[in-house]
C-alpha cells in the first residue's frame, strides 16, 4: 500500500474492514483476533501506528498517527508469530504485509484476504471453539459453536448432505414424490439401467441412500431425506429448517399476500416437492414467445432458465444444519431468494463464473440428473445473461454474516427505473443529471431502501470499499446523501430536503445562541445529522439524555432544526426551510 492509499482508506474505507492499532514498541496481542475475524469474514485491512479515536464525530479527529518504533523488526516478529502455532493457518503472503511513512512516522500495514472455505475458521491459540472471530459493526467478536461448526461443514470435502442418518430407512421416503423424480429421471435418462432398480437400490445409487462398510449401519443420507422424505420425517431431523413461498402481486384491499406455499399438512415439504409446487408459479405470469427449433416448439426462455437456476441454486447451497428459512418472495418489481448459510467463495468470483463449489454435491447431482442446474460455475452467468438480455437491473447476490442469510434479488425493472427516476429528478432538479451513472444508481438503491451503507453497495458495483467510500463522501459533500454513524458502521439517507448550495454556518448568518448550541450546529454542519446520545457523547457542557433534549428542543423551537424518524431511530438534522424563508 502506498501512502495515499492508507489515508484514502483512513477517510474514505468501510471502517468494519479496518482496524487501527498503536503497537508502537511491540506487536498487539489483539491482532491475532483480528487477523481471525477478517480471514473469517470478508478480509480486512489492519494498520500499526495509528490511534483510532471511536468518539470522535468528525473524521479528521477520528485517527492520531502515532507511528512504529524499528518497523522491521516489528514485521519480523508479526512473521515469527504467524508462522507459529498461534494461529490455525497462515493465509498472507509477501505482498500482504508492509511499512510505509506518513508524516514521519512509519506504519506497518497488513491486508488480510478472506480464507478460503477450505480454512476456514481461522482460529487463535490452538482452540477453534474458543478463538474463532468474526467481524462486525461493533469489531471483533467470538464466534458462536453454531458458526463455527457450520464453517467446519463447509470445509469438508464430501459436502454436508452424504452423513448417514442413522434410524431413517426407506420407510421414511414419501413415495409419491420419489415416483414423480423417477418418471422426470427416466425421461431424462431413457436407457440408464438403474430405471429397472427397486427404489433402494435406485436411491443408493444416486447418493441417496448409504451404507457404512466398517460399522454395516445404513440408512437415507442427509441429501436423500431433504429431497424424498416424509416431512414429518424431515421435521424430525431438521426442525430448524422451514420452506416458505410468498406472492405479493396483485394485492387484494388487506391482504398480506395473494398465494402462499407453506407447511399447512396439505402436501409432504420435501426439496422435491416444494420445487414441482413452487417453480410452476414463478412463472406463470412470464411472457413465452413462439418459436422453434426444427420441428419442436420452444416455449421457454431465458428468463424461465434463469429463475429455475435460481431456484436450484437456493436449494443446492442452504445451510441445511442451520436455523433458517428457505424462502422465496414474488414481488411486482422482481423475486427473493433466500436461504440460511454464507457464501463459500466470495461475491465476486460468483459473478464471474467458473467456480463450482456446493455446500450439499448429492442434492447438486440429484437434480442435475433430470436436467436442472448449470455445471462447473456457469449457473450465476446463466442469470446474469438472461437479465442483461431484458436490459433488466443487474441481480443483487447480499450475503448477511451477522445473520448467516443469502439473498439473491432478482429485478424485473430496467437500470433505473423511470417512476424512481422520476422521484429522484423531483428531489434533486437538473443536479441530479449532473452526477455519474454510480452515483445515480447509488441514490435509485437509497430511495428504494431507504438507506444504504459501503458494505451493501459492494455487492452492487463490485468494487473496492474505499473507491465506493469515496462516491458516498461525494454525494455527502454535495448535499445529495445524509451520513449517519453508529460505532464502525454508518449507513446513509436521501437528503430530502436538498439544496444545492451549502448551508452556512449560523454564526455568519447573525444568530444568536449559546456556546453549547454553536457546538450542536458545528456539529450538524459537518456530519448531516446527530442524536441525543451523540450529543451527550460529543458536547462537553451536556452529560445526559435530559440535557441533550433539552438543547435539542431549543434548537427545534428555532426553527433552525427538526426531527426525523427512520424506523425506531430518532435523529435530528437541519432544517434548509429555515434558509430560505
């Protein structure tokens, strides 16, 4: 990293992927967890030398560069200690790890990549239930049993669905859904001799159904039972685990929903079924164009393809072990897939395609052996394809590590939609044609979810934290966004009340108030927006919530400021109505 890089990351980085450490004579103990929590989550930068300041508002408060004393040998030992049983596996190289000076002083800079699934988790002191981290807003964290023994599954080779669940034998198998899977595999594969297998057999050879030479034990594998099982069977094995499908289009006056496709004892909720129930409905109200190829008449498309890779994908990838919904969301703008589980490999490398790795590889092949789900990493493009074909908005792939939740959201609306870009024209008048294409689109995501953050637009734009760090600062700085800050998370707002020119500061403008008023507008002038507790935090001459409302209030009955609500959060922010009445 260069110098101007580290302070690019210092002003414009997502801060839960940084971590600020004096160190000055020695390597802190502390960095191990961090090294685990970023190899855990999703990578991060730690820098040595400079002081981090949590309470401070402003940003040029925020950090102190307190510099190294004899950087290499501080390196030297980071190296000594890394390669050393103290933690589970060394994932840096060279390139990883460096010193550079600013303003005098050196600072060691290590980048920690996110782990392979492979290595996962990353642990500390020899003990993976004990010093196992993961990252999040508030820093490091231990991770739960339940983390880590779901990343010990993902780092098995065989998968999560090849156990043998011992007491669950064919008689646990709902032989209605086993003979329509056996029909569709027939078709499929007309000359397979395994059509003339009874249905153990035939379910043993597809991975279905195994047996322990050692121990002769046998019975339905994970995959076998999640896929054919009676669902009293599954719920007894996997009561952590729901299916669910919702249609919000078409809404009729007070109604939640216009279909629902749940447990209600009507239907065995095996994968099998839930997808022959499901999938005809998610596709029912798409357009099928007349062609034809030869003789035989084509009445799918592109868009069919993808939300049944789609579909195909939430099943094969779930976390089966965790607590979760397997859910499915029709919506009049798009669909929601979700499912309970991490990403085994990151975001990006899914867009670009070629990486195959599944979670369950028997629930994988069963449907690939009746012709559903793309191979070697090509299903995700497949997506990508159809909806660059519609010229629709590009899917969302969100993953959630607080939660263990994947939602991949699938728009059916064009780039920018023209009711949204209508709003947004509203709001902001011919300023907002002046901006770039990523910023209008990072303002269309703000005004359809009401908030956005660094973290959720890495996901959109695939680029680094601090490239879209500084495209957030920017529309921050020309009023278009407004910047709120909890801890090492700070999300943003539409600034509704845009005006193009800056507020002045009310010191210039001949108003009177006190010191500890002064201080709040200072304050808002610089950060968009403050709360009591910022208040009691950052005024000197205020020390509770009282107080806090008290000036607050005074501010309010000014007219200078006002109150806003997003969700339970209160804040305050100024007033722009008040300059230009």
């Amino acid at each position: 990293m260069t110098s101007q890089e580290i302070k690019d990351l210092l002003q414009y980085g997502e801060h839960v992927n940084l971590e600020c450490k004096e160190g000055s004579n020695t390597v802190p103990k502390s960095v191990w967890e961090t090294y685990s929590s970023f190899a855990n989550t999703s990578g991060g930068t730690i820098l040595l030398g400079i002081k981090e300041n949590m309470h401070a508002k402003n940003i040029k408060d925020r950090f102190e560069i307190t510099g190294i004393q004899n950087p290499n040998q501080r390196v030297k030992d980071f190296w000594d200690t890394i390669n050393s049983n103290k933690v589970s596996v060394n994932i840096l190289f060279d390139k990883n790890v460096g010193i550079e000076q600013i303003e005098n002083a050196s600072i060691i800079w290590i980048q920690v990549p996110e782990a392979n699934y492979q290595h996962k988790p990353v642990y500390i002191n020899e003990n993976p239930l004990r010093g196992s981290y993961k990252r999040n807003h508030e820093g490091d964290y231990h991770c739960t049993e339940q983390e880590v023994k779901a990343m010990l599954r993902d780092a098995s080779s065989s998968g999560s669905d090849g156990m043998i669940l011992e007491g669950y034998t064919i008689d646990d198998i709902d032989i209605p859904t086993l003979k329509a899977y056996r029909i569709e595999y027939e078709r499929q594969n007309p000359d397979q001799i395994w059509n003339s297998s009874d249905d153990k057999e035939f379910l043993r050879n597809l991975g279905a159904y195994g047996k322990d030479r050692k121990t002769q034990k046998e019975g339905l594998t994970v995959a076998g039972l999640l896929m054919f099982g009676k669902g009293l069977s599954i719920r007894e094995r996997f009561d952590n685990i729901r299916m669910d499908y919702l249609d919000y289009t078409n809404l009729a006056p007070e109604s939640r929903w216009s279909d629902r496709i749940t447990y209600d004892g009507s239907w065995e909720n095996n994968l099998y079924n839930f997808f022959r129930r499901v999938m005809p409905k998610l596709v029912q109200d798409l357009k099928r164009p007349f062609s034809m190829e030869g003789i035989v008449r084509v009445d799918t498309t592109l868009v069919h393809t993808a939300l049944r890779e789609a579909f195909v994908n939430m099943l094969v990838h779930s976390d089966y072990h965790s607590h979760g919904i397997l859910k499915i969301e029709k919506q009049d703008d798009g669909f929601i897939f979700s499912n309970p589980g991490n990403l085994m490999i990151p975001a990006k490398a899914i867009y670009e395609g070629g990486h195959s790795y599944a979670r369950n590889p028997r629930i994988q092949a069963l449907f690939r052996m009746i012709g559903l789900g793309e191979n070697i990493g090509s299903g995700f493009p497949t997506i990508l394809k159809a909806w660059e074909h519609e010229k629709w908005r590009e899917p969302d792939l969100y993953e959630d590590t607080e939660s263990r939740r994947i939602d991949l959201r699938l728009w059916m609306v064009s780039f920018i939609p023209n009711e949204c870009s209508k709003q947004l024209k509203q709001i902001f008048g011919e300023a907002y044609q002046q901006l770039s294409k990523e910023e209008q689109t990072i303002l269309m995501i703000t005004q359809q979810e009401k908030s956005v953050s660094n973290h959720r637009l890495q996901s959109v734009f695939h680029m680094h934290p601090t490239e879209i760090g500084k495209l957030l600062q920017n529309l921050v700085d020309k009023n278009f966004l407004i910047q709120s800050s909890k801890n090492r998370w700070t999300f943003y707002i539409l600034n509704t009340d845009f005006k193009k020119a800056k507020i002045q500061a009310p010191e210039i403008l001949g108003l009177s108030l006190n010191a500890t008023d002064q201080e709040i507008i200072e304050f808002l002038l610089q950060n968009g927006t403050i709360t009591t507790k910022d208040i009691v935090t950052s005024v000197d001459s205020i020390n509770t919530s009282q107080g806090a409302l008290i000036a607050i209030k005074r501010l309010m009955d000014t007219g200078l400021v006002k109150k806003q609500r997003n969700g339970r959060h209160i804040y305050y922010m100024i007033d722009s109505n008040f300059f230009s009445s």
